[in-house]
C-alpha cells in the first residue's frame, strides 16, 4: 500500500485524498490552516458553485492541457463522483451547478465525510515548507517543525499562489498573478456612476483605432471594418474607482495595466439602429436635450456620462445626425483606462504556478519526477468564473490522487533517519520556503519555450480554439452579439449536461446522473493508466 502525502486540504486535495485512498492508497492530507477547505465556504458567494454544465477547455487559459485532462475524466464523470458522496445539486443561470442546499457547507461535509470513509488521515495546522526526492526512492517532506516524514508519493494542492521552494527547482515556475477580479481605472467619465449597473458587453481591443474604423461602417457602406479582442457580456458594477461584475471579473484575465476596456452599453442593438433611435427621436422632441434623449436608452447618470465622454454638451439638444453617430458610437465604446486589478486580496484566482509542460495531463505525475505530482491551482491553469475553476479542482485532484495511489513502494528502508540535513537540498529549500502558498516566484518562460517535458509550448493567457471572442467584422460578432458555439464544440466538452436532470419547478438535480467513461471500475484503463474508481 503506497503511503501518498498531499499537501493542501482545499478543494483540490481533498478530492484527490478521496481517490487515492479508495484506490488503496494510505492518503494523509497537510493542510496548514485549523481546519480542511475553509475557502471552498466562501465559494460562490457561501453557495460554492460547484461546476458548469457549459465547461469547455476553450475557457481555460492553457485549452490544450485542459483538454487532455477532460478527456481523461468528462465533467459527468466529476458529477458522479459528487453524486456518489450524496451531494445533491441543481443548475441556475448560465449552466452553474450548486449543491441544492444552496450552502457551500453541505459540499464541504460531504467531502469531509468522503475523506473519512475512505480512511484519509487529517493533520490539519501542519504546514509543509518543501518536498525532495530521496536517492533510493520515495519522497522526503519537509514540515515547518523541521520534520521530515518519508513517502511513496507526493501530491502538491496547495492552491494558488504557492512557493517557488516547495518542489524541486528544475519543474518550470511561472510568476503568479491575481484575476477574477474588478478592475480599478482612470475614473474621469464614470465619477458620478457609483454603485450604478448595466448589462454591457465587456471587450478589448490592442488598436483603439480599429473602433473608430468599425463606425465607417455607418457613414461609408463600402468599408468593412475587422479588429480583435476577448469579450465578456453580463452585469457591470461602476465603483468609486472602477468597475466590478462578473464579465469584469473575466475580462480582467486578459487585461494588462495601461490597456483600454471598452463597455458597450447598448449591446443587443445593431450601431446604424442605435443612431436611427436616438436621431429620430432628436427630431421627434427637439427641445429634449442630448442627456435627455439618451436617458431613454440609459440610465439617466450614465446617459450624461456618455454625452460628455463624446464631447457635447449634455444640456443642448441634439442638432446633426453626426452628433448622433458620436453618440451611438460612445455608447458602443465606451473606453476606460486599466490601471489594474483593483484589490488583489479580493481575487478569486491566481495565474501562474507550476508549468503544466512539466506534468502529464492524465495522470499529473511530474514528467522528470517519478512519484511528484501536482493539481488545482498550484499549476498554471485558470478559467473563467461560473464554477470552471472549481471544476477544474475536481477534475485535477481526482486524477491526480488515483494516479498516486498506484506508484511503486519505496524499498524498504527507504524512510528511515530522515532529518533536514540527510536529503541534498532540502534544509535549503525549506528555508527559503515561506508560509506555504505565498512567494510566488520568478517568471521561467523565456521565448515559448518549455522548460521540462515533451510537446509544445503554452502561453498563459491565451484563449484555445472556441473561445468567447475572436475576428469581429461587419458581421454580427462586430455588433456585440455572443460568439456561436458549433455543435462539435459542445460534444468535444463531455456533455457536462448529462450531471443534472430536470427536477421539481424546473431545477436539476443530479439524482441518477449517468455515470460515464468507466468511472466505476477499478483496475488498468487505456495506455495502463488506472482507472478512478468514483464510488465507495
């Protein structure tokens, strides 16, 4: 029975524990907090948003990777796994899947109860400063106590942000930024909207001028407009000191400091309607003022805001139809300075972490390694918001704990007369390990090119084929209308939809969920792999 030590008792690794240790693994979790997945009560809102029934590799920043890892267990194989602990769940708005409880709590006692079943041992206010690999085999773990305990397998879930010094100095390292979060910009035309929302089109584009281009559409037939960028549609919050929302929240995963965000606040109407509207209605109240026509588009604050940002004067009327055009131009680009993220403390996730070159997407074992492996959010891998970041926990974790649950035991002997200063390097690494989660590191990609591993290089930050954004012409993309997602897209995920069936008043729950991709078997699957055994 190998002995698998995993570091972090978040979401992540408490999955992970569940697995290894229904695979036969003896599974201790090291979690430095007083207790297990004290963040995972705060998910959501305090509801934990446990997935999505939309989940597509495309709204990861490392697709590929993602992809892999999805093909390996689909996201109705992850809902089974929950529906086999007896988590009930149902989908809201957008497919985001909650415990029908409506309590993260329940999701939180469910997987303490998994942990418990299934023989896991707790050792919670015990933190891990580094891990190293013993010359005959095995692991060597390094605790704040100057501890060392022996083991056959070592699984990092530390969560996001984690030390630079807690894994072996040659698996690649990429510095760890805050996203999901509201961002904080130049507040020139938005300082009488606190507090004020608007349903919006978030986007951004790297040639501000290609904006100005689109609206020739509008004056000039024969031109034909194209510019790129990301975009996110949904509710937008005006701050004191920027804007907040779920689609600034996502927005912020592409953003950099210096760069404009643009906000169309008109984002189901076509440019040359907009124009039509507020010119006829010009015409139709001439006495009404700019602020005054526009207040029947927008609330009234942000009707002002945007006649001042187009350079009229909100008290006079509206007296060309080129004041028009600016207007409707305003409204569907409405352009804000990107200072930064607003309060990094707040965010929901980190970017950076361990490359994912350096693991291997089935299994998450460390290519150069045997026996290391890594999940969650202590590699580089973040999504969007709406449950895909927790669902990216589950996923990680459960295939990272059946994976280590089937390495090969050290040879006999192995662990004994550990101490800090028997394994090369460790007192070292210890030393410079910080409170584990928090010291982030230096940037290691040079070039695209990979540090460890096989394959091709991944760029953080870059959205995979499918995503929510793209080439925006004349067609509709260009009016803010949704991207479409094919059908070969929407079966490439797992069919996620198949976690939840319709219950009572039109929720879903899982009950009878399906179970696919032999979830339930033990022994070897495809290429040797195990695989996860998801009941009890």
């Amino acid at each position: 029975m190998p002995k698998v030590a995993i570091i972090g008792g978040g979401a992540a690794g408490m999955a992970c524990a569940i697995a290894a240790a229904r695979e036969g693994a003896e599974a201790h979790v090291y979690e430095r907090a007083d207790r297990v997945g004290k963040k995972l009560l705060v998910t959501g809102n305090g509801r934990c948003n446990m997935s999505n029934t939309d989940i597509m590799s495309s709204d990861y920043n490392d697709s590929e990777f993602v992809q892999e890892a999805m093909n390996a267990l689909p996201p109705e194989s992850v809902m089974a796994f929950f529906e086999d602990l007896g988590v009930l769940a149902f989908e809201e708005d957008e497919g985001r899947i909650y415990p029908y409880s409506n309590k993260a709590a329940t999701v939180l006692d469910m997987l303490r109860l998994g942990m418990k079943e299934a023989g896991v041992v707790e050792h919670c206010d015990r933190e891990v400063r580094a891990v190293a690999p013993l010359s005959r085999g095995g692991w060597a773990v390094a605790f704040a106590d100057d501890a060392v305990e022996g083991f056959d397998a070592v699984v990092c879930a530390v969560g996001g942000n984690p030390s630079r010094a807690l894994l072996p100095s040659d698996i690649a390292f990429h510095a760890c930024t805050p996203v999901l979060a509201a961002l904080k910009t130049d507040t020139t035309n938005i300082k009488a909207l606190s507090g004020i929302r608007v349903r919006a089109r978030v986007y951004l584009d790297e040639e501000p001028e290609d904006l100005r281009d689109a609206w020739l559409d509008v004056v000039d037939p024969e031109f034909e407009a194209s510019y790129q960028g990301p975009e996110e549609r949904g509710e937008v919050l005006f701050r004191d000191w920027g804007i907040s929302g779920i689609a600034v929240f996502d927005m912020s995963r592409y953003v950099e400091p210096g760069q404009m965000v643009f906000l169309d606040l008109l984002p189901d109407m076509e440019p040359q309607d907009k124009v039509d509207f507020i010119w006829e209605q010009s015409m139709a109240h001439p006495s009404r003022t700019a602020a005054e026509v526009m207040s029947g588009l927008l609330p009234s604050r942000v009707a002002r805001a945007v006649v001042v940002a187009g350079g009229l004067n909100p008290d006079e009327p509206i007296i060309a139809e080129q004041e028009a055009v600016v207007l409707a131009m305003v409204s569907e680009s409405f352009g804000l300075s990107v200072r930064g993220i607003a309060d990094p403390k707040q965010a929901q996730v980190t970017r950076g972490g361990f490359a994912t070159e350096c693991f291997d997407a089935h299994t998450f074992e460390c290519r150069e390694h045997a026996g290391l492996f890594a999940c969650g959010e202590a590699l580089d891998v973040d999504g969007r918001c709406g449950g895909y970041n927790l669902h990216w926990a589950w996923t990680s974790g459960l295939l990272a704990g059946a994976s280590a649950a089937h390495v090969e035991d050290a040879p006999e002997g192995s662990f004994e007369g550990l101490s800090l200063g028997s394994v090369e390097g460790l007192a070292q690494r210890a030393r410079r390990s910080t409170l584990s989660g928090h010291e982030g590191g230096r940037d290691q990609r040079s070039g695209g090119q990979r540090s460890c591993g096989k394959g091709g290089s991944r760029v953080a930050g870059k959205r995979g084929d499918g995503a929510r954004g793209g080439e925006k012409g004349r067609d509709g993309a260009s009016r803010g209308q949704a991207s479409a997602r094919g059908a070969d897209a929407r079966d490439q995920r797992g069919k996620g939809q198949n976690s939840v069936q319709r219950g009572k008043g039109g929720q879903r729950s899982n009950a009878g969920a399906t179970r696919s991709n032999g979830g339930n078997n033990g022994g070897k699957g495809p290429n040797g792999r195990p695989k996860l055994n998801l009941g009890r």
